[in-house]
C-alpha cells in the first residue's frame, strides 16, 4: 500500500441561484402554456355551434360517450341520438369518425354480401 491518497474527480454541482433560475423559467413557461390552453378554450367557446347527433348504433364503436379532443381542449359527446350544440371543429371531428365507422361497415357489409361476391374470371369483381 501507498501512503498517497488518490484524488476524486472534482463534480460540478449548480448553485442554489442556477436552481432558482431553472424554476423561474419553468413556471413562466407553465403560465405561458396555460395562457394559451385559454386562449384557445375562448376561441371554441365563441365559434359557432353546430347541431349534431349520433344514433345509439354507434354506442359499440365510440361508447355511450365519445370523448372529443382537439388541440387538449376536450368535449364529451353522448351517443344516444340527442341533438347536441358543438363547436364547428369538434362537429368536423366528430362527422370524421362517424364517416370512417360508415365506411368499415359498408366494407364488412359488402364482404359479408355471399351471392353477390361471386366472379367468372378473375379480376371481374370489384369489392373496394
């Protein structure tokens, strides 16, 4: 054994005040942020409502309430064919997810269609 100590590497460490400005800027971009969630919450709040309605045959696909979000702004949209006001881009979206359940099932509808689903050669048959 040597009598030398071996030296520790030297860690830097922040300063209370580097810890400080850390937080400081986190909150200021935290406020920032919620500002602008209510900005954008406003801007929905003012746009123009569109009367929409799902019919309860949609309850197996989104549920008996379908959560809508746009931007992180959230509505909760019932599925049991009530009239219901809805912003103009949440009813967009809605209108979206309603056509693309429409269309899975004219697909299946279509596939499931046996005698009609028949061809003589190969190719004759168009099913999408």
């Amino acid at each position: 054994m040597s009598a030398t100590k071996k030296e520790l590497p030297v860690v830097e460490t922040q300063t209370q005040e580097g810890n400080t400005e850390v937080i400081r800027r986190s909150n200021m971009e935290l406020m920032n942020a919620e500002l602008r969630r209510k900005q954008l919450l406003g801007k929905y709040r003012t746009q123009e409502k569109v009367p929409m309605y799902l019919s309860p045959m949609y309850r197996p696909y989104f549920g008996n309430v379908m959560r809508v979000m746009i931007n992180g702004i959230s509505i909760f949209f019932k599925v049991d064919g009530t009239v219901q006001l809805v912003p103009k881009d949440f009813a967009d979206e809605i209108t979206a997810r309603r056509m693309a359940v429409d269309a899975i099932l004219t697909k299946q509808n279509r596939m499931a269609n046996i005698p009609s689903n028949f061809e003589s050669a190969p190719g004759e048959l168009t099913l999408f």
